[in-house]
C-alpha cells in the first residue's frame, strides 16, 4: 500500500471507488489521490465533514483521471470543445456521448446539489471551463511538439493546473459562498498566484519523470521547456526562483485579506497539505511504490 493510499479516509475512498465503478480507465490511485487532497482544501476551523470531503475528494479524482486520458490522447477535440460549452454556459445540453461528459456531467450533478445558488454552481462551472481550455492548450504544445513562450506555456499551466476548478467544488463543499465574492480583485489575484505557484511546483516535481518518459507532454512542463535554451540546473534554478515569487506575491495578497477571512485560510491549509501530499510520493509521478518512498 503506498504511503498516500494508507494516509486517506477508507469510508470516502470506498464511497468514490463506488461511484466511479465502471468508468473506463479509471484507476484506484486517482481516488487515493483524489480523497487525499480532497479532505485537504479545507481550513483548520472547519468541522469534520464526510459529504464535503466526498464532494471535493470526487472533484480531484475527476481531474487526475482526466488528465491521464488527455495525456493519452484519449479526449478527442470534439469531447474537449462540448466540455469546454457545458462549463461555459450553465443551460448547454449536449447528446454527445463520452467518458469525459459522462463523468463531469455525473459530477457537475453532485456539486450542483450542495450548491446554495444558482450563481456558486455557474462559478465552479466556469472554473472547471478554465482547466479544460488549459489542457486544450497543452494539448496544442504537445502535438505541435513545442510551446509559442515561456508566458505562454505558463498561463496554459495555471489554467490546466486544476485548481480553478478544485477551488469553487472546495467552496461549495463548506458552504462557502465564492461567488458572492466575485468582483473580490484581492482574493482572485491570490487564487491565481496560488494556480501559476502549484503549477511550477508540480512541473518541478515531475521533471524527472518526465524527462525518463520522454513524455508527449513534457513541452508544457516548464522546467523542461527552458532546458531548450539554458542548463538543466539553471533551468530548475530559475522556476524554482519563480515559484518563491508566486509564493510571495500570493501571501502578501492573503495577508491583506486578513487572518479572518475565510477563503484565504482555506488556501493557506490547502497549500501546506499539498505540499504533505508531495512529500509522501504519489504514485503518478513514479513515487509511490509499495513502501512509499518519497
């Protein structure tokens, strides 16, 4: 048993494997994954809460599982442009049939459902079309075998790092009312310094992995891209010289909302238990073997 699967709640993993039965190519680490960093976007004031942790938990399942089918080629443009209207606009049907839809519609079922308004479920919805126009993106770099800029590639990273979708299913999770919050310019710019911070961590992460692979997707992984024009080290230098630049700019917009607001405790704790997840090795990034080593 790896180190992330022995570290979750087992009656919400067993609750998420239940639901997910039957979907194609899902795996059980992308609920032990999922279930992990679910019960994390919380805040250390909240009560313990199982639906809540189920709600999020199921979010980043959906994500992780969809973004090895995406690295897979396995989402065809057409599924990537009906996702893409579904979360775009709250009224859109749509009778195409495929894993994707199925799967997002059955969870944008679920989020709707703790959803106070109509407004909080049209927000996670945008969100969730944010990541999906980012993973397009990538998907673009990835078949055409480089990215357009630095700027570029990073920009498309934040959207696709999933959070834009995570957080607002967290919000709506702990009855936390985001989109009353919308024209919040403070709480957006620290959210988005959240999103650009995990994304150069993850690519900082999975480099190596990456790199053995020879992965089609690693031109969207930023430290691998700058090892076009610069060393290995200087390029691992540099993000990592960034990401402590997100990390400040994006702590410096918290501190201003205050040590009261709600939301910015949330991704305060959120921050240091994805960082734990790190830590104890997932299996995607070639980590979590029996044992767990880190």
């Amino acid at each position: 048993m790896t180190r992330v699967a022995a570290a979750v709640d087992p009656v919400v993993l067993e609750r998420i494997l239940r639901w997910a039965k039957g979907i194609e190519d899902f795996e059980e680490h992308h609920a032990h994954d999922g279930v992990f960093l679910g019960s994390a976007f919380r805040h250390d004031g909240l009560p313990e809460n199982a639906d809540a942790d189920f709600l999020v938990g199921l979010c980043v399942t959906f994500w992780f599982w969809f973004d090895d089918r995406s690295d897979r080629f396995r989402c065809d443009a057409d599924t990537y442009d009906t996702l893409i209207a579904l979360g775009s606009d709250p009224s859109h049907r749509t009778t195409k049939r495929a894993p994707e839809i199925a799967f997002f519609e059955r969870l944008g079922d679920e989020v709707k459902q703790r959803c106070g308004s109509a407004a909080e479920h049209a927000w996670w919805l945008m969100g969730s079309a944010i990541v999906f126009r980012g993973m397009l993106a990538e998907r673009v770099m990835s078949r055409a075998g480089a990215a357009p800029s630095y700027a570029e590639a990073l920009e498309a990273g934040a959207d696709s790092s999933t959070l834009p979708s995570i957080l607002p299913a967290a919000n709506v999770a702990h009855r936390m009312d985001r989109a009353a919050r919308a024209s919040d310019q403070r709480l957006a710019r620290a959210e988005r310094y959240m999103c650009l911070s995990q994304r150069l961590l993850n690519d900082l992460v999975s480099a190596d992995k990456e790199r053995r692979e020879g992965h089609a997707g690693r031109v969207s992984n930023i430290a691998l891209l700058l090892e076009g024009s610069m060393s290995r080290g200087a390029a691992r230098a540099f993000v990592e010289a960034q990401l402590h630049g997100y990390e400040r700019l994006m702590s410096h917009e918290l501190d201003l909302l205050g040590p009261g607001d709600d939301f910015a405790r949330l991704i305060r704790h959120s921050i240091r238990n994805i960082r734990r997840w790190y830590a104890l090795g997932p299996a995607r990034y070639g980590s979590g073997a029996e044992g767990g080593a880190a």
